[in-house]
DNA sequence: GCAACAATATATCACTATGGCATATTGCCC
DNA sequence: GGGCAATATGCCATAGTGATATATTGTTGC
C-alpha cells in the first residue's frame, strides 16, 4: 500500500476553514498552498466521494441562481477528530523526483550552451515563483492577521527560502560554467 | 495520461554509465541521485522489460557462481539515441508535496509544544542529510575527478544549498515560537 | 554448528497521484 | 455572435509508492 493518502487530509484541512464545493477546495489551495502542495480533480473528487461514504464530511447539492448545481462538503464531527490526528502525526517524507537535476546528472554528453540554457531557465522560473511568493504574502498580510497568518507565512517563508537558495544556486553553477569554457 | 515516464530516462542514463541488473541500478541510484531522486523496485522492474520490448535496452541472463541468476541490460544505440533527447528536453517541474508543511499550514489547532518537536525533527532530518551529502561529496572528490565528477558536485551543491536553507528555516521558526508565547 | 539477519535478485499487488480529455453552462470581450 | 475564460464535475490511461512474498547466499554472534 502506497503509505497514506495525503490528499484527504488536505481536504479535510480546506473544509474545517468553511464548507465548500470540490472546485472552490482546488481553487483554495492552489491560491494558499501551492507553493507547497498541488492538488487535481481526477484525484480530489474520487477522494470527496470516499470522505462521504465514510461519514468524514456530508455532501449536499446546491443551486444558486442559474448557475451548474454543485456539491458543497462540510466537515463533520468525525472529519475533525481525523483532521487532529493527522495534525499531530509524524509528517512523511517529499517526493525527491527533480528532473532538472537528473539530466544535469547524465548531462556528460550536452553542450556547455545548452546547459548553461537549462540552469537560464531554471532562475527564471525561480524569479517567478518569488514575484508569486511575494504577491502572496501581500495578501496574507491584508486579509488574514487571525492565528492561522503566523503559521502561513511560515510555510511561505519557506518556499522563499528554498526560492533563494535556487537562485543562488543557478548562479553558482552560472559563475562554474564560465569558468570550465 | 500522465505526462511522461521519467523513470525510464533515470534507467537509461544509468545504463548509459555500464550494463547492469534492475538491482544494481537501483543501488547506484541510491548512491548517486538519491538526495534529489528516488526510484522504487516496483516501478522500476516493469519498465526495464518495457525498455527491452521497445528495443531501447538488451537484457541479458547471467549465472555468477551459484548466486541467483539475473538479468544484465546494456542500452543500445535506439536506447543513447532516446536518452540523448530527453537530455535536452524541458525538464518536468518536480512534485510538490511537503506533508510537514501542509500540517504547519492546517495547524492552528495544534499546540505550541507539537509544533516546535515538529520543527526540530526536520531540523535533525536536514542535518542528517548533511551529513550524508558530505559524505557522498568525499566519494566524488575521491573516485570520480572526470567530466562527469563536476556535473555530479553540481547537482550535490543544489542539495547542500536547499539542505542549509531549510535549516535556516527551521531556526527562523524555532526564533518565532519563542517570541509568540 | 546453528540461528538470526543482512544482502542479492525479482515479482506482484493495492493503492496513491497525475494530467489529458470530455461535457455542459454562464459571463465577458471584441 | 463567435470565441474564450471561468464554473463545475467526471473518466481514463498511465505513472509512481510501498508492502509483501520468495529463494539463495554471506555474515555475525552465541
């Protein structure tokens, strides 16, 4: 078995903020966590379904105007008491699957220009992800200053960090590359 | 479908290096890549007989003295020809899927207590990996001082460099749970 | 000398997760 | 009014994980 689903629990996590459709969740995330965390419909519904049969959230159809009806879930007792468990279990490791790294790994055969193209690429995509990182932050600042937006720019510290240490480290190897000609 | 099969070019880039078994490539995966890369039995069997059904790799049975018999791959030109490709391909971004963050992020229910010994065990787990990356830059320095050794240092450094920066984050919060008691 | 255990070598299975495509409606811009 | 983004969900093929099974050899300790 594959571990555990790490997907309920960010669901749960997303609904114990306030009830919510599976469209309005990925939408959430992706603007809160994404830095962090992705999540995809062909997985999220399925997962949405499951917690209901198991009585952790309870689904009810709404209409609102002339729009598509949806599904909105709301946290359950029992989908709290999971929630707090997981909250206080022991974190299981990232995924390390870095596939920049990989082809500079095997990368003896490539051109000195196309790597150095690779690692161009690599800091801006780097420098994009802060100018996000930074617009998130903004946000945060404006509309959550409760109890959860310490712990929010926690985790987005920690992506400016990694950000940072990316970047730097695109220079290096620019500064390496330089050199090695 | 779910963009691309990278685990076939991890195999085809370790083969690239000498024939060997499923076994031993996962070994010197281990070894080489695994601060950034992980590969797992189960996928990585099924897609060595993919690879030789597509011609990309030869596999070969060879009994050593009375150990098991296993199965030798070598990459062949269709194979150099592949991996040469993808070499220069748009890497694919890597997952992002930090357990430990998405429970700092949902964590406003959990107390400060559980939240620092969460910190400090990923604080222990960066300086093990620290330990580990020293560890792997001291083989490289020693046995590899070809072209390849200063790509290897490179992507090495990008661990070093993301390694000390989650320390640096894990010392930022240990600071903030301190003040804000 | 034998039990326990790590390493060698591969395979299978259930499950988790990804990303592309399909579908249908509404709202907006040119 | 044609096209495109957003809303809202679903399905499918494929990729990837981790547990478990199996069988042999080599090593370590009692």
């Amino acid at each position: 078995m594959a571990r555990h689903n790490t997907t309920r629990f960010a669901v749960l996590g997303a609904l114990a903020w306030q009830p919510m459709s599976g469209y309005d969740i990925k939408k959430a995330l992706d603007r809160s966590v994404s830095h962090f965390w992705s999540e995809n419909f062909g997985h999220l519904y399925p997962v949405l379904r499951q917690l209901a049969a198991e009585g952790l959230v309870t689904q009810k159809r709404e209409q609102s105007g002339r729009r598509p009806a949806k599904s909105v879930y709301r946290l359950t007792d029992r989908g709290e008491d999971e929630l707090g468990r997981w909250l206080a279990s022991e974190p299981g490791a990232a995924p390390r699957r870095n596939e920049l790294l990989l082809q500079l790994f095997f990368g003896r055969r490539l051109d000195k220009t196309t790597l150095r193209d690779k690692i161009r690429r690599e800091r801006e995509r780097q420098v994009g992800a802060q100018a996000t990182l930074a617009a998130v932050r903004d946000e945060i600042k404006k509309a959550h200053a409760g109890p959860d937006g310490a712990l929010w720019l926690l985790t987005l510290r920690y992506g400016e960090l990694m950000s940072e240490a990316a970047v730097k480290w695109c220079d290096e190897c620019e500064r390496w590359a330089a050199r090695a000609r």
